[in-house]
C-alpha cells in the first residue's frame, strides 16, 4: 500500500531505500499553488540511525513489511541467540547485533516480542519492566536501610545496577529496560 507525505505521523513504520524508518519527529509546509513538503526526523528500524529527511507533496512511500511475534528465549552460545515462535514451535536464530544490550534484561525462558522485516528479525522489543533476581550484593550496615542509600548488586543476568540498601542477595527486583535501573522490589 503507497502511503503520502500527510502520512507520515509521528511513530509512521515506512518503507525508504530498501530499509524500515519510524518517524520520530514530523512538521508540514503549505507552500501556496506549489502544495506542501513534510520534514521529518526517522529512525532506521534496523541499525538505529537517525535522518532528516524532506519529502514534497507528490512523492509516494510504501508501507513496510514490519510485523512482531511472540517467541520464547531459548539459549544463546555467545555469538547467536536462539529463539522459539510460541504458535508454531518453530526455533531460529538472531545474530549478537540485532539483541544488543537486550541480554542483560532475558533469561532462558522468557516471552518476549520480535520485530520481523519481512521473515527478518530487526530488533527485540522489550516489556518495560522485567523482574531480576538479586545474585550478589553487600549486606546493609546497621542503621543504613534509608531508601536513599544505594550500593551495587549484580543480577541473574549478569547486570550490575544501583539498589536500595534494603535489598538483599535473593530479592527479586523490577528493572526498567529503558534505562536500566531499579524500581522496586518484587514481591513473592
């Protein structure tokens, strides 16, 4: 399906030179008998890279292939990540590129989406907030339980982030996979 320039709202998947863009950012210029061109700020789904880009008011843009689905993690040997679509049973692997820094959220056996360009994975696409158990941390000092304290705590994923001096090896915590950082701890 061709899409317009009028098209392109913020957060718009399309399809330009071959490769998947969101828009990030969109404003419109109505230039009197010449029609109107559209600014737009995207992002590659792909690779991450952002551009500026200006479209005038006859160009024509496609749709991209983007779909998501449901796959469950699986394993990874260091340089390939496996995962299982939950529907089918069918397992596939994704290179070390497309998780990124999404290894320090997963664990084996964790639901998450997929993005799929076509039948190819793009990018995982995270909960929020993911629950993290607690493997490391120093005990608290007596009298130091303030929540304003914070020390180091190494999680199951190996993650090491800030805590609350209150939270003790064991805990599960709430980590926002959006900054990396505590939110509260979960209870059992």
């Amino acid at each position: 399906m061709a899409l317009s320039i009028t098209d392109l709202k913020k957060g718009t998947i399309f399809e330009f030179e071959g490769q998947p863009y969101r828009v990030v950012d969109y404003s419109q210029k109505v230039m009197g008998r010449g029609g109107s061109i559209v600014n737009v700020r995207i992002k590659s789904l792909i690779d991450g890279k952002v551009l500026d880009k200006t479209f005038k008011g006859n160009d024509q843009l496609s749709n991209a292939d983007v779909s998501q689905q449901t796959v469950q993690y699986l394993y990874n040997d260091g340089q390939t990540y496996y995962f299982m679509n939950d529907q089918t049973f069918e397992q596939f692997s994704v290179s070390s590129e497309i998780v990124g820094n999404a290894d320090k959220y997963i664990k084996e056996g964790d639901n998450l989406e997929i993005q799929l360009f076509g039948s190819n994975p793009i990018s995982l696409v995270l909960p929020k907030n993911v629950p993290l158990k607690v493997i490391y941390t120093e005990d608290a000092v007596k009298g130091d339980t303030t929540s304003s304290i914070t020390k180091e705590a190494t999680l199951e994923t190996g993650l090491n982030i800030k805590v609350p001096a209150f939270i003790k090896q064991g805990d599960i915590i709430s980590v926002d996979t959006g900054n990396g950082t505590y939110r509260e701890r979960v209870r059992i």
